[in-house]
C-alpha cells in the first residue's frame, strides 16, 4: 500500500476506522512503514473529523461517504467565504457502500484522489479495489464525468492474489457470467 499510494515521510495518515473494525484497512501499519504521520483521532470522532483532517495535514485516510460529504461541504463553505482550500494529494479510502457520483466529482474537483474498496473490515487486508484510472477509459474515450459514474457503481476488481465468488443464501457458488446472487466472498493473502 505505501509503495503504491506513495505513502511515505511527507504524508499524514488518519486511522479513523475503530481498529476493531477497520483492521483490514491497515492504516496503523502502513503509516510506520512508510515513515508517515499516524494520527489517532480519539474519543470525540467523528465529531472532529474534519478539524483532524484540514489541521494535521491528512494526507490519507479511510472512511464512509457521509463523513467525507461533511468534510467537502464544510472546505466548499469556507471557500465560498474567501478561504483557498484544497485536497490536492490527499487519498480518501471508502468502504461499506457505493461512492455517490457527486462525492466523487467534488473529490476531483478539489484535487483528491479517492478509491472504494470491499473487504476493509471484514479481511486482514482488502481484496477488492477500484482503480484511479481505468484502461477502458482510454479505450472507450470515456468522458471524466462516464468515468466517475461508472466508479460510483462499482468497488472495482479482485486486487492480485485475491479469489473473488459469489455465494447464494443457500451456499451454493453462482454462476460466473450474470449479476451476482449474493455478497461476494473472497479469500485474499
């Protein structure tokens, strides 16, 4: 994940997930080996989420649409009201639910970067995750705004190493080529 995200001395790493249930975002890993910031939001979160995130310098963080929303709606006000404020640099991680486009748009916007993934909290590690740019966006000479629509209907693909099936109420695996008939279990290293 450091590697990847380029994580490292200059970044600020916001572990806002309870540790119970955002393990699998490895947030409280990925900030010692990446010589990063890890701030610790304590008791009062989500309350102060967005003081953490404007005054500490987060560079990265993992959360849930509506509290991100709150964060963008509250740097919007401010610059409405003459303040210069931007995420350029900072990497928003979202799990539990699909994106909303418009959040995405306004990340954009605002020069964040944002991925959604699924398993954060309920695997050691993530195994699914969208990617910030797209192969068939070239290919298919996707507009930003096609692209952000499509990023808010998925949470992407198995990232490598992981095997993905979904798995009926019954147990039984589906079949591979229709809509999923059930949530996705995976088995990631």
């Amino acid at each position: 994940i450091a590697r990847s995200h380029k994580l490292g001395p200059q970044s600020g790493i916001l572990m806002f997930p309870p540790l119970h249930h955002g393990v699998g975002w490895f947030l409280w890993a990925t900030a010692p080996i990446a010589g990063a910031k890890l701030v610790l939001p304590g008791p009062d979160t989500p309350a102060n989420f967005q003081e953490i995130v404007l005054e500490e310098d987060i560079t990265y963080t993992a959360g849930v649409a509506p509290l991100v929303r709150q964060l963008v709606d509250t740097i919007e006000t401010r610059n409405e009201e003459g303040e210069d404020i931007d995420l350029e640099g900072t990497w928003f991680l979202f799990g539990g639910e699909n994106t909303p486009t418009k959040l995405l748009r306004d990340l954009d916007d605002l020069g964040a970067t944002s991925l959604q993934m699924y398993g954060g909290a309920e695997t050691q590690l993530y195994f699914i995750q969208n990617i910030q740019v797209d192969p068939r966006l070239r290919e298919a000479a996707m507009s930003q705004e096609e692209f952000l629509d499509y990023r808010s209907t998925t949470v992407g693909y198995p990232v490598p190493g992981a095997r993905i099936k979904s798995v009926a109420t019954d147990g039984n695996e589906g079949p591979r080529d229709v809509e999923p008939i059930g949530p996705p279990c995976g088995l990631a290293p």
